[in-house]
C-alpha cells in the first residue's frame, strides 16, 4: 500500500509494509521538521509592493505557509498579496513591511494586515479570516489611542457610556446633540442652536428687560430709555426732551430730583437771553411751554409808587415796592409748564422785560 499525505499539513502517511528500512527517516522528518514547524515554526517571508508572493506546503517537505508565525518583510503597500494554500491552518501574521498586505487565498478576498500590525488568522478551507472577534475582558499596558476607539487616557470622568478626560480640550470641528427651542440645561450647545435661539436681537424694547444688564459703555439711537432702579454716576448728554418720570436716585448737580430732563436745565447751553417787552403786559398770565424752566427779570424806571408783585401758579413769587426812587425790579424762576404773570399796584407799563428760557 502506498503512502499518502494528511489534509492539512501535508505530513506523510506511511502505508503498511512501505518504506521498509526508511521508517525512521519518514518519521524523523514528519516529526522533527514537518509537525514542528506547523505547531512552532517562525519564519520571514519578503513581499513585494503590488505583486502576489505565493507560499506553499508541499506534500512531506518543509515549506514556507506550513509555519505558525509568519514575519513578512520588504515593501507591502497597494495591491500587495501573500497568497495561501486553502489547507486548514492557523496563521500568526507578523507585517513588518512598508505597507498593508492582504492574506488571501487565490481567487479569495482574504484579511489585510496593515503595516506593524500583528493578527491571528485562520484558513477555514476556502479563504483566511479573522480567528478571533470577542473578548471577554481586556487589560491593556498603555491607553488605547482614539484611532484606535479608544479614548487615549487611563483616567477618566463620565457616565454612561461617555468618557472623556477631566477637563478636556477639544479640537477640530466637535459636533453637539440638537435641542429643541427653549431647552434650558447644561447641554452644551451648538452654533447653529445659539443662532436660533438669540436670533437677531432687534432693539431692546422687544427683549425681556430683566435679563439685560448694562454695565458700562454708551447707549446710543434710544428714542426713549426707562430706567428702574439706581443709576450711577450716570451722564446724560445731548439735548434730549423726553427723560421723564419720577427718578428720586436721579442726581442733578448733586442733589436728588424728580426731574424730567437732564439736559432741560436752568442755564443749560440751549437756552438764551431774550428781550420781550414788546410781547408782554402786566396783569396777565403766561404759560412757560418751553420744555425747561425759565428765569424771569421785570424792571421799572418811572417815578411813583407802588408794590411789585410776580406770581408763579398762582402763588407769590416775589415782591417789592417803590416810594421814592425811581427804580423796582422782581426776579423770579418759572417751572416747566407753570403759569407766571407780574403786577403793578400803581398799573405801571414796566420798562424792562427780560427772559432766560
């Protein structure tokens, strides 16, 4: 009876009565050269970039794809291939060439192996695969590196299943989970959720005036300003019209008011001197519709004799009286929207008139 060869690695099987005298040879050399090298044989094979390199095991001969541990050298990259018999075997592939190599038997997809890598392959009888896809635990020496999967730290903050570094500084172009409008945590936020939620902000009569908070710099293009509270040191300026209300905390030179302009002042830059004795008479009432207050200055010259009144809404302002020379004035200070008119016991025309308004 002849010999044959097993499946897998080709080792020789002796039939009964054959090879008389050469049995120790045969056996020596299934044992001692062809088993060891299936269960620990360590082996270099160069490859080429873009070439096929193919690997054999030959019936009851050494070969270089019978080996356990495979070390490919050279120059792998694209389109670079170690071509296996379909025999059943396990193959530890070390790739220590420039590039990724794929494993495969001919005709097949196989299993690339990338450059450096290290991978336990199998030959299931038609093509190689991967011999390993679970693990029940893992321990490992260093951090897996985020192009790994890994998180690139051995210590970490998180929950569930995010984990990130304390403190972490990101990078790049990170994304964000949307929200809906109006959430309110402390989700981080997107920039497209920001730009919806704020939007453009328009003038401040349509925000909520409780969550706008001025602290410094110049307000400009108001056409009214409602202030509740204590303003400080607070500079109004321009010739403004329509500061109203009533605003105990609002100091004008110092002392509190209840002003309803801060520009409107006695004496401020936009009022002038003016001479109306042409346009005014005693005994008879005017209405300062100036905006501000006014100052008023009557005089009379003529000889005779006589009081000197001026009232302001309806109340005495001022009073004099003339006896014996010709001279008598009243002095008095009108405010916004008051009522004001002078008056001559003895009915004299005066002959000065003068306004500050």
């Amino acid at each position: 009876m002849s010999s044959t060869y097993s499946t897998n690695l080709a080792i020789e099987l002796m039939g009964a009565g054959d090879q008389a005298g050469n049995w120790g040879s045969t056996t020596n050399t299934n044992l001692g050269t062809l088993i060891e090298q299936a269960i620990s044989g360590y082996q270099t094979q160069a490859v080429s970039t873009g070439t096929d390199t193919t690997i054999t095991i030959p019936n009851g001969a050494t070969g270089v794809a019978r080996n356990m541990f495979l070390e490919l050298t050279g120059t792998g990259g694209a389109s670079t291939k170690l071509i296996v018999p379909a025999n059943k075997k396990l193959y530890f592939i070390y790739n220590n060439s420039t590039g990724a190599v794929t494993v495969k038997v001919s005709g097949q997809t196989g299993v690339s192996v990338p450059a450096a890598a290290k991978m336990v392959l199998v030959s299931n009888g038609t093509d190689i695969i991967n011999a390993t896809n679970y693990m029940a635990t893992l321990t490992l020496g260093s951090a897996l590196p985020v192009t790994s999967g890994g998180t690139g730290v051995t210590t970490s903050t998180g929950t569930g299943s995010t984990v990130l570094s304390a403190s972490p500084t990101f990078t790049g172009v990170p994304l964000a989970p949307t929200a809906s409008s109006g959430t309110n945590t402390t989700q981080i936020a997107t920039t497209a959720f920001v730009a919806a939620a704020t939007g453009t902000l328009g003038t401040m009569s349509t925000q909520n005036a409780n969550a706008v908070a001025i602290t410094g710099g110049t307000v400009s293009g108001l056409s009214s300003l409602g202030v509740s509270g204590t303003a400080t040191a607070t500079t109004f300026s321009g010739a403004g019209t329509s500061l109203t209300g009533t605003a105990a905390s609002l100091s004008i030179g110092g002392t509190a008011a209840t002003a309803t302009n801060a520009t409107n002042i006695l004496g401020s830059a936009s009022q002038a001197y003016g001479d109306y004795i042409g346009s005014r008479s005693i005994n008879t009432t005017y209405t300062n519709s100036t905006g501000k207050p006014i100052w008023v200055a009557v005089a009379w010259t003529a000889t005779g004799s006589g009081n000197y009144t001026a009232t302001v809404n309806g109340n005495l302002a001022y009073f004099t009286t003339q006896d014996l020379y010709p001279r008598a004035n009243v002095n008095f200070i009108v405010p916004i929207g008051g009522t004001y008119s002078v008056s001559s016991s003895a009915g004299q025309t005066p002959s000065y008139w003068y306004e500050l308004r």
